[in-house]
C-alpha cells in the first residue's frame, strides 16, 4: 500500500530546494526554517542569461551545484554540522535502483527532475524546467509508485516510469542528470555566529563582484538592456512565452518565496539578528522586503506581457522599476556587507 514513511509529514512550502532540505532536516529530527537553509546555504543572488536555443532567463538563486559551486544543499549542510554528498548518473536503470534501495530501508530521498513531465503541474505545453527539487517520501514495491513531497500540502502519486523520465529529461538549460543526494545528522548543530555572517558577507560579495556581468546587481541592469531586444530576436510565441517565465520565476509560482527569493532572504536576515546578536540585520530585512515588493511589481508588469495581445509593447513597462530596484540593492547590499563585517 502506497503510504508516506512512517514520521514523514508533508506541508506548504516556499522554494523546492530549501522546501525539500526542509522536510529531510524535519524527518531526522532537526528542524530549521526555510529562511535559515536559504541565507546558510548563500542561496541568494540575481542571474540573467540567454543560452543559444533556449529562452532568456532571470533567476534569483545563487550557489546552484556546478563545477566550481558548491550547491546550495552542502553549503546548508556544511553550516549545520550535516555531511550531504551529491550523486549523479547518466544511466536511468543505476539512479533508480539506487532509488529503489534507499526507498526500501525505508529512506526519504531528495531528487532533481523536471517539472514538465510532473502530472499534478498545470503548464503550458512543452514547458520544462529540470532544476526542480522534491522529495520521494513514500513507495509501494508492487505497483512502483512513489509519493512526491513537493511544494504544497499535498503528497502526489507518481508512477514510477513517469519518475524516471522527470529524472532523465535532456530539456536545457537544466537538465536534472538523475542527480540525488543522501545527508548524514551524525553530526548535527545549530550554526555558529561567526557562520551566519559568513554567509551574509558571501552573498553580499556575489552581488556586488560577480565573476561575469551577467551575476549580480550587475545583472540586473544587463537584463534591463537584453530584454528590451527581445522583439528583434525572438519569434512571437518565444516572446510571449519568455514573459510567462520570468513573471513566474519572480513571483512565488516560481517557488521563490515571492520577490524573486528577497522575502525569503528578508525573513532569513530577521533570524540572522537573533543569531548573531546583531539587531541592525533585522532592519536591513525589512529595507530588502520592501525591494521585493518593487520585484513583484516586475512581475506584474510581465504576466500583463504574457498575456497582450503585443508582449513587445509592455517591456518597456516591465523593466523601468528594475533601474530603481538595481540602484536600491547596489546601496544595501554595501550596506549589509559593512554590518556583517563589523
């Protein structure tokens, strides 16, 4: 019988990677917020690019797992005394065995795959994106289903080959190459201080010094500059289509939290304050929620694009408040960096 491993609870969340550490810490007995996951693990940031033959994108995570960054989820786990190590595969067959295995101790299991082929998600034909993280919490050897822990209250029966193939899918820019990860709590703390801020100074210094101007408050005022040549170099669908992503991948559709992750991070600055002793961060998360409000009215501005008759004729309406909203976080994050390292 197709049942959630006994002690695994499901519940809304904000962000499907820090959604899913947050439901494997819950399960081994190490609860933590969203929030914390999100600042330890120095997953904020801002990325805009364009990948020949894929659709523009902008993105407000950082420290995504990839050669030369270490993925938000050892970076999360390094912070909290949690060994996480990572596994990938090009064999479908060897990535659900291995699932198959840890299933059977019985083991929830975080997974990468691709939303796209996920039945509970309403999209638009042919969307995919394959950076998106849940968590297998249940499995039923007889009929090979599994239940999903996603981003809702809900746990989703998915059939095993459909599993496999979110897995698998070759999709760019974010092919889910069947990773997986397996944590051990032996070692489990809460964060030092001295981390915490730490990890504030590090995304302070990805803002504000990123290796390439696509990253950062630089990339945000890049982005301002490429999306307002999009109707000379996309076809109409792709045009309309892009509009509908980056809408999504601001606002909390997206599983940012809303604000493009700036409310999350506002929330995790908060926490940061008790933690570190600091008071002034619990102000400054307050000045970067009210830069999320200035994000989501991007957002607006583009599902409005999505939606027109000519998305062309609203870009312009879509990016002004980001000259705003790139000036505000050049200043704050200055700012914050000072505070941290005083």
């Amino acid at each position: 019988m197709l049942r959630p491993f006994p002690g695994f609870a499901a519940y809304p969340t904000y962000h499907c990677a820090t959604g899913a550490l947050k439901h494997i810490y819950d399960y081994h007995g190490h609860p933590v917020s969203e929030d914390l996951l999100l600042g330890l693990g120095r997953g904020l940031g801002f990325v805009y690019f364009h990948i020949k033959g894929t659709d523009p994108f902008y993105g407000g995570r950082a420290n995504v797992a990839r050669p030369g960054e270490e993925g938000l989820e050892k970076t999360a786990g390094r912070r909290t005394g949690v060994a996480v190590a990572s596994h990938a595969t090009s064999s479908a067959r060897t990535a659900q065995a291995t699932l198959r295995e840890l299933l059977e101790a019985p083991e929830p299991v975080l997974v990468y795959l691709d939303m796209g082929f996920l039945p509970y998600f309403e999209l638009p034909e042919g969307y995919h994106f394959g950076g998106h993280v849940v968590v297998v919490a249940g499995y039923d050897p007889e009929t090979g289903r599994v239940l999903v822990a996603d981003r809702d209250r809900e746990l989703h029966r998915v059939e095993w080959d459909t599993l496999q193939k979110a897995r698998g899918s070759q999709y760019k820019p974010f092919p889910p190459r069947h990773t997986w990860y397996t944590f051990d709590f032996a070692a489990a703390r809460p964060p030092a201080p001295a981390e915490v801020r730490e990890s504030i100074g590090e995304v302070c210094h990805g803002m504000l010094a990123p290796p390439i101007a696509n990253l950062g408050v630089k990339g945000i005022r890049k982005a301002i500059r490429e999306t307002l040549k999009w109707p000379g170099i996309l076809e109409a669908d792709a045009l309309r289509r892009t509009c509908f992503s980056v809408a999504m991948f601001i606002d909390h559709r997206g599983g940012t939290g809303g604000g493009i992750f700036r409310y999350m991070y506002g929330r995790f600055l908060a926490e940061a304050a008790s933690l570190t002793g600091e008071p002034r961060l619990a102000g400054m998360g307050k000045e970067l929620t009210a830069i999320g409000d200035r994000w989501e009215e991007v957002a607006a501005a583009f599902a409005a694009a999505a939606q027109a008759e000519n998305p062309a004729d609203l870009l312009k309406t879509a990016t002004t408040p980001m000259r705003d909203i790139a000036d505000r976080e050049q200043d704050f994050w200055e700012r914050l960096g000072t505070v941290v390292a005083c």
